[in-house]
C-alpha cells in the first residue's frame, strides 16, 4: 500500500 | 506594454492544452527574458514549471514584469479558433485588465483577435532545488504517453525502474498486473526513435499514473520526453518547446507505507 506525498514536502514555499 | 508575436501559433495552442489539464488556472509572469509559470494542481501532489525564452518569439516586447492571471481553460477555448498556421500575437495594452490573443491567416487575409479577463490569483511559488538525478531516461514522447495510458488500465499506479540496460513500467490491481520493459536502443536511424538512459544509480520510483496521464497531454509540443528520476525525489518528466524553453512537470512519488 501506498501513500501519495504531496509535492511541497520536497520543494520549499518562498 | 506587453506584446509577443509567434509566427506559428499553434506552439502556443500546444503548451496550452498541455497545462489545461492539471491547472485550470494561473498566473503568467512576463519579464525581458521572456515568459514563466509555476503552478500546482489543486492536490499539490504535481507541480508545472513553463519556461517560453523571449529569443524565441519573432518579436518581443515587455516594457515591465507583468504578472497575468489567466484562466487556461478559457484560454484554451479561444486558441480552438485558431487556424493551423496563423501566426499569434499576444498583448497587454498599460493599465488594461485584459489580455488580447490576435491570430492572422498565413494569407493575411483574415485577421482576429479576442480579448480575455485578467484574474486576480493568488499564486504560492516553490522554491525548486537543483537536483544531480540518478538517472535520466530519454524516449520518444508517443511511446510514453502510450505506455502511461495502457498502465492505468492495470491500476492506479505504475511503478517504473530504471537500470543501465532499460527501464520497466509496470502496474498492479484489482484486474491483473502487467509491466512494459524498454532496452536502450543501440542503433536507431533516426534519434526522436531512441530510447537512452544515463544512468548514476538504479531507481525504483512509484507514482500516480493518473498525473503522468494528464502530462502526456504535452507530448504533442516535442518528440521527445525526459524522465528524470532519484530515489524519495519527484519525478521531472520535461517536454522541450522548440528552441524556445520548456515545460517540467514535477510529481511526487508515492510512498511505501
């Protein structure tokens, strides 16, 4: 089973 | 004033239809260098990053950076009414809240030109790190899209592992199981055919099939597809448009709970 990581996990907000 | 003129509009029309799906809607910033747009789908499990370089267009004119939101959908609709070969300016008059898309024959004997409502957005931006991949897989775009469109009839992910000889797509699920292994191509006659692979360390990546469905509505802009790929690392899977720039979509990988 899998679960989707969101994509802001890897890249940061600025 | 903004004003960008592209004698075959219908590259224009393509990078459209290959955003339209994932994000309705978004902001374009215009600068001297040319055209940019980062945008999420409405999930933020993808991300799309357009790069359209001023060189690239036949004329080019941007007298202060813009930030245009623009509804993709809409936008969509109106390039629909474009001829094949009509060549496309886009303009912003100072001060206008619209953005006009001018389209004329290759015969210059028709002429339109339609206007759309700027939107106010709001935009949240990610900061997107350089990344040395551990493996980089060239193919051509068709044999991709093709390959994304028959896994998901297996399931709702595909699972695709790279290693210095080819690279396997594979997907499971309620129906059955199957997988798609492609060798890198020792001879090929012509290079948009090749299948190649750069390869630093395997990779084992797991993702959404349904995402790299909607990025395939890309493939159109470029015979070509890269798919970048490093282990606990998005995807960037990237279309080149022409010589002009670029779109990377970035999807984050499911994980093994």
């Amino acid at each position: 089973y899998y679960f989707q990581s969101e994509i802001a996990y890897y890249f940061l907000y600025y | 004033m903004f004003e960008a003129r592209l004698a075959q509009g219908s590259i224009f029309a393509k990078v459209i239809e290959g955003l339209r799906e994932l994000v309705t809607e978004a902001t374009w910033e215009c600068s001297g260098n040319g055209i940019t747009l980062q945008a999420m789908d409405s999930s933020h499990v993808a991300l799309v990053s357009l790069v359209l370089r001023s060189d690239g267009f036949e004329t080019y004119r941007c007298d202060r950076n813009m930030s245009l939101g623009i509804s993709l959908t809409s936008m969509s609709k109106v390039l629909k009414m474009m001829g094949k070969d009509d060549t496309l300016t886009i303009r912003v008059n100072d001060d206008s809240d619209a953005i006009v898309l001018s389209m004329e024959s290759q015969n210059q004997e028709e002429f339109a030109e339609y206007e759309l409502r700027l939107m106010d957005l709001d935009s949240e931006h990610l900061g997107i790190p350089d990344t040395d991949y551990s493996c980089v897989v060239k193919m051509p775009s068709t044999k991709f899209s093709r390959i994304c469109r028959d896994m998901a009839i297996l399931g709702d992910s595909v699972t695709i592992c790279s290693t210095k000889d080819g690279v396997k797509f594979g997907a499971k699920g309620d129906v059955g199981q199957g997988s798609i292994r492609l060798n890198q191509s020792t001879n090929v006659d012509k290079e948009e055919d090749a299948v190649s692979i750069e390869l630093r360390e395997a990779v084992a990546l797991t993702f959404a099939v349904r995402y790299l469905n909607m990025f395939c509505k890309a493939a159109p802009l470029s015979n070509q597809v890269n798919l970048s790929m490093s282990e606990d690392t998005p995807l960037m899977c990237e279309f080149k448009v022409g010589d002009m720039g670029h779109i990377r979509f970035y999807l984050a990988p499911k994980i093994e709970d």
